[in-house]
C-alpha cells in the first residue's frame, strides 16, 4: 500500500510550522500550529492528489490513502546564536 510522506519542519524566525511532499506535487502548507497544520494537510493532500491523478497515469483510486507526518530536524545555525 503506498503511504504518502509529509515532512514538517519549524521555522523559529516566522513562528510556524510547515509542511511538504514528495509524494502530492504542489503540497506546501504552513500554520501556527502542528494541530492546524495537520488538519490543513489532512484537507489538501486528497484535493491535490485527485487534481494531480487527472495528469497522471495508472491512477485509479486515491481515497483512503494513508500518510505520515514526519518531523525534519531542526539544525540551529551557529552564525546566528
């Protein structure tokens, strides 16, 4: 069963939290915060993978797809401590 992949990162400077995958092209989201931004994912990635699959071949069928959110880590740069 294909699992779609959402990777989350935190952005200190802007105060959100964003999201992005690989697998639903044109998924980009941010939010305040991981709960909100769950939710928005939760919405957007079966919107965009039913508008993707009407370019893509051998699609069939896209709901119940599951995905998993996974937090990217977080590298402080020391240049700006």
């Amino acid at each position: 069963m294909k699992v779609i992949r959402v990777y989350v990162t935190w952005d200190p400077e802007a105060q959100v939290h964003s999201a992005r995958s690989d697998d639903v092209p044109g998924l980009v989201a941010e939010a305040d915060t991981f709960q909100e931004l769950v939710k928005i994912v939760s919405e957007l990635a079966p919107q965009l993978l039913h508008e993707n699959a009407k370019f893509m071949e051998n699609v069939t069928n896209i709901t119940g797809i599951p995905y998993h959110i996974i937090p990217e880590p977080f590298i402080i740069n020391p240049s700006h401590c």
